[in-house]
C-alpha cells in the first residue's frame, strides 16, 4: 500500500476491522483485543507517517475520496493542526485498549466483550474521520457514528447508565441536528460542503444574515458536542455511570475533537477576520467560558464521587481551551492547541488510574482512598502525576500550555480571563489536595487498622501488567510532551494557527 | 405578507415540526414522548434539506435530451445534493431511533416505567 492512501486508511481500518471484531467476538471472545490492538497500532503508524509527511512537506496534504474532485467528491484535508490530533488520538485510544483488559473483565460480562470492542474501534473510526475529513456534511456522518458509538457504549454500565445514555443521546441529537441545520444554511448560499470551497465562497457573503444564522447553529451545535458550559449536563452523568474503561476512552478524546471542530470552523471554514471582528463570537464564547471554568471547578470541589469530580474537571479543562481560543492572539491560540493534546493525555492518565482504583477498591467515593498509597504506589503516582499536570506544576505538560493560555490573556488585556484561568487552577489544586490527603496522610488504611510502626516495606501494585505499563506510559507521556513543549510548538503548533493572527 | 406565508409555507412547517420536536424533548415526561420529539425534530430538518434542493417546475436530475449539443440548463432540473445528504440523514435518523428504543427496553426492565420523574426518584434511593 502505498504511503498516499493513509489518509484513507486511518478511517477504512478501525471501521471495517470493527465489523471483524464482532464478528469474532461471537465464537472466539479472547482474539477481539488483539485485533482492536493491530487496528490501533496500525492508526497509529498512519497517523505518525502523515504527520511526517505534513511536516516534511510543510502544507496540506489533499486526499480525494475515489478520485473525485472537491467540491464534488469528499475530501480529507490535513495539515499540522489536526496531523498533530490524531497522533494524539491514536497514542490515547491505544493505551486506553490495552488498560481495558483487565478492568473491562471486572465490568462486564464476558459475553459483552465483542460488542463492547466493537464500539471501541467505531469510536475511534469516528474521531479519526471527525479529525480528518474536509467536508462539512462527512463531519456530521462521522460526529454521528462517534456519537452513537458512545451512547450504546455508555449504556453498557450498572444502574443508571442507561438512562444517563438516553439524555446524552436527546441531547447529542440536539447538537448534531443544529449543526446539520447550520451546514444547511451554507448549502444554501454557496452550494458547497467542502471546507476550502467554503472558505472562499462565503467571503463575500460574511455580511448576509442567513450566514450569521448559520454559523450560530454551526456554534450551539459543536458547543454541545464539546460539552460548553451551559450544555455540559449531559457529560458529568454519562462518565460518571459508564463503566470505568469507557469513560477512560471517551474522556479524553470525544470533547477535545470537539473542541478541535470548533477551531476548524471559526478559524478554517471562516476567516479569522469574520470570527474575530465580524461577528462577536469569541468574546461571547470568551465571556461564557469563564463563567463555566469556575462554575466547573467549584462544582468538582463539591463532588465526592471521584469519577463525577473528574467530569467536572474536562469541562473546567474546555472552559480554559475556549479562553485560550477567545485571546484571538498567536500567543493565546498556541495555548489553546497545545492544550486540546495535553488535555486528551492528562485525562487520559487520570481516568486510567482512576478505573484501576476504582476496581480495586471497588468504591468511587473518595473517603474510601484512605491508605491507597501503601497498596497500590504506582497507580496513585500516575495520578499525582495527571493531578500535578492539571494543577499546572512544571515539568508537567499542562504547565507549559497554561502558561502560554496566560501570556495569551495578558497579551490581549483580558483580566477576567487571567483571573479565571488562575482561579481554576488554584480550585484544581484544592481539590487534588483533599484527594492526596486521604490517600497519602490518612494513616488508618481503609479497614480502619493503623499499620504498626517498622513494618513498611514497599510493594508494587497487585493489578496486572497490562494495566499498569499504560498508566505508566501516559504518566511518562504528560513529561515527555512537558520538556518538549517547545518543539513541538515551534514545529506544529506554529503553523496550525492561522496567519493573519 | 400572505404570499411571504403562504408561497414559502413548507419553511413554515419546518420551523413549526422544529419547536414541536424541542418541546416534545423538553417538556415532556415520559421518554418514549421524548423520543418522539426527538424523531419529529430530525425529520423537520430533513425536510427543511428537501425544501432547499425542489425548484418550481423542476423535473428529475437526469438529462433528458440524447443529444450532446443541446444545452442543458441546471435550472430545469431539481437539485439532487441536498436529497441524497438526506438519504444518509434518514439512515442516522433510524440508527438513533434504533439505539433510543434499544435503551428504553433496558430502562423499562430495569425501573418497569418509563416516567422520567419516577426514575429519578428510584435513582436516588
């Protein structure tokens, strides 16, 4: 196969695999992780060859859909900004994978395996196309399959899964039917569905009122998508009830490709100047945004759950992406980026510690962590580390794109968005605290007996390899893409963000 | 203002279907109405795409004349785009009805009722 199909194949693979999965997973339940696995390494070596290929090339690379033109046929359009997303995407859906073997084992029933796989690759077949594609009306086809993926996903869970899952989904449908309406509405006045066709169409058109209605819808329906401050209701429920290894994969990734067609709209399918000047919209994204960073954060202090605090923690993490977007500067985008990647990986390493806590002790309420530190030393380090990183410590990576969000703020001379990024961050620090209290300074463990002095000798965590080396990994990854924040930003993000800025 | 009403009266419809749906999914309090609403305000947006590609006086998209000098004129022909976006929209439609319904099932068996409020309350407990 040659190298300029990839673009294809990142989407063709998991999807026609997933079929296979489930197939398989009817007679023979024990070979579906390891397809799930070829599928994700295979991504993920498309997914690292058409970075390369944007980096060595320098531009966007085009990939017509059987050979038909735009703006006829579909196109998969990349360039740094969304080759940076699925690597991403492809790294967290992969070590998600193989965290869910043991953990998926306690959760449900054996018989569940091939379906729940199943989803899985649908999931990320989703969010691959999502990423990837340049065509407005295949984004809604992906954004859908993503979504029901994660509705039936959701409702694999105990108890209220179910119902959680049916009001993600009324609400979801919501989303996804006002952004089909606002695609409409471009149909109508330019007759293309193709992103740079449109781009160049609407140009002109930027003072018609038709294309102000439309983009609003375009707007409500991704703000829903990416679970925004008002209309993350749905998000909290839904990842708290899933089981521990499907929140594990849906946390990261599903609100931050979210976030990362917002950025495809406002800056690529719009011109910068019509989102920026034209028409208000960042300043009123900006505004919201910094109601939902505190609103979030408070709202996790208030949890006991830990799964529910963690939820309200990705949707204090869109506030901060948002504000960054809302900077309208290079310095504030910059951070906005690097923070969509470095959100995906800290999420990524909580929700994973979290689900093998979780299945260990059996218990999501955080009273129960007492003297976590002497059974289970690595997991909770994982988690101080997704913890220390969300904080924003240095040389943890969510230090170095928070710090570029600030410079952004002050840049462009928005004090109550400095005050909220640093009012978040302060909250989030509060609220790891009272976790790392339980777990490490409580000296009763959790049957309430203290442990007699001298006995201590360390021991590593009785849970299966397979859980710990992605912990470990994703651990190690928030450090890697900390000391290496700076490449990174100098050669992709730089020229993900648009030029006139 | 009666031609503004009447000449454009399938919008009208659109956008009646569209507050009918919403209000089906909001107000609401038994989830198999919610669905409901919700099935109405997807197939309001269908149509709403069916409207925008129907011309007056257009015929079928398939070029009538044999021979290739005439010329063909895009205006007698109805725009077929927005009604094959449709066919993939109505197959989205009936896999989310599909999944709604699948989860109604495991609701109605776990709680045996499908009055939003009653769940809540057995949720609580």
């Amino acid at each position: 196969v040659s190298t300029q199909h990839f673009p294809a194949l990142i989407v063709v693979v998991p999807l026609l695999l997933s079929f296979v999965v489930f197939t398989v997973g009817l007679a023979r339940r024990r070979l579906c992780l390891p397809i799930v696995i070829f599928a994700l390494l295979a991504c993920l070596a498309f997914a690292v060859n058409i970075l390369r290929d944007v980096l060595t090339r320098g531009g966007t690379i085009r990939y017509f859909l059987g050979a038909w033109e735009p703006p006829w046929g579909i196109e998969y359009a990349v360039d740094h900004l969304n080759a940076l997303i699925l690597v991403a995407i492809a790294i967290v859906s992969l070590l998600v994978a193989i965290h869910s073997r043991s953990i998926i084992a306690k959760e449900l029933p054996a018989s569940k395996l091939g379906p729940f796989y199943t989803l899985l690759l649908l999931q990320v077949t989703g969010l691959f196309g999502m990423t990837i594609t340049g065509d407005v009306f295949n984004l809604y086809v992906l954004l859908e399959i993503a979504s029901f993926s994660a509705y039936a996903i959701i409702a694999m869970g105990e108890g209220g899964a179910p119902f959680a899952a049916f009001r993600y989904m009324i609400f979801g449908t919501i989303g996804a039917c006002a952004y089909l309406l606002g695609i409409g509405y471009l149909y109508i006045l330019t007759g293309s569905l193709n992103m740079a066709d449109l781009r160049q169409l609407l140009v002109p058109l930027y003072e018609s009122r038709v294309l102000l209605v439309g983009f609003a819808f375009i707007m409500v329906g991704v703000a829903i998508k990416m679970a925004f401050f008002p209309v993350h209701t749905w998000l909290p429920d839904s990842y708290t009830l899933a089981p521990s290894a499907v929140s594990a994969l849906l946390a990261p990734l599903f609100t931050k490709v979210g976030v990362y067609v917002l950025l495809r709209f406002l800056f690529t399918v719009f011109d910068p100047a019509f989102s920026i000047q034209m028409f208000p919209v960042l300043k009123i994204l900006g505004g919201i945004a910094v109601i939902g960073i505190l609103f979030a954060s408070i709202m996790a202090l208030a949890q006991t759950d830990l799964k529910r605090m963690l939820c309200y923690l990705i949707v204090a993490e869109i506030g901060y992406i948002v504000v960054g977007i809302a900077c309208a500067n290079r310095l504030g985008l910059t951070g906005a980026i690097l923070h969509t990647v470095n959100d995906m990986f800290m999420m990524g390493c909580l929700f994973t510690a979290a689900g093998s806590i979780l299945a260990y002790r059996g218990s999501r309420n955080i009273e129960n962590f007492r003297g976590l530190h002497r059974t289970m030393p690595v997991t909770l380090a994982v988690f101080v580390a997704g913890a220390l990183s969300v904080v924003g410590v240095p040389p943890f990576c969510g230090f170095f794109s928070k710090w570029y969000l600030v410079l952004g703020t002050i840049h462009a001379k928005q004090w109550v968005y400095l005050g909220a990024l640093l009012a978040g961050s302060l909250l989030n620090a509060i609220l790891f605290f009272r976790v790392l209290e339980k777990s490490y300074f409580e000296l009763r463990d959790e049957r309430g007996h203290t442990e007699p002095h001298g006995q201590r000798r360390f021991i590593i965590d009785r849970i299966p390899r397979t859980e710990l080396i992605p912990m470990v990994l994703f651990a190690l990854m928030l450090l890697f893409l900390g000391l290496f924040s700076n490449s990174i930003i100098r050669d992709i993000v730089a020229y993900a963000i648009p030029k006139t800025l | 203002m009666t031609e503004f009403i009447i000449g454009k009266f399938n919008y009208w419809i659109y956008i009646l279907l569209i507050i009918i749906g919403l209000y089906g999914m909001m107000a609401k309090n038994n989830l198999m109405k919610k669905l409901i609403g919700m099935t109405i305000f997807q197939w309001a947006i269908i149509l709403f795409y069916i409207s925008i590609g129907a011309k007056r006086g257009g015929t079928i998209p398939i070029i009538m004349t044999t021979n290739p000098n005439d010329v063909v004129r895009a205006a007698d022909y109805v725009n077929p785009l927005p009604h094959v976006l449709m066919l993939t929209a109505i197959v989205v439609g009936v896999a989310t009805t599909g999944i709604a319904l699948t989860l109604l099932i495991i609701i109605y068996q776990r709680y045996g009722t499908l009055e939003e409020d009653r769940i809540i309350r057995a949720l609580r407990k």
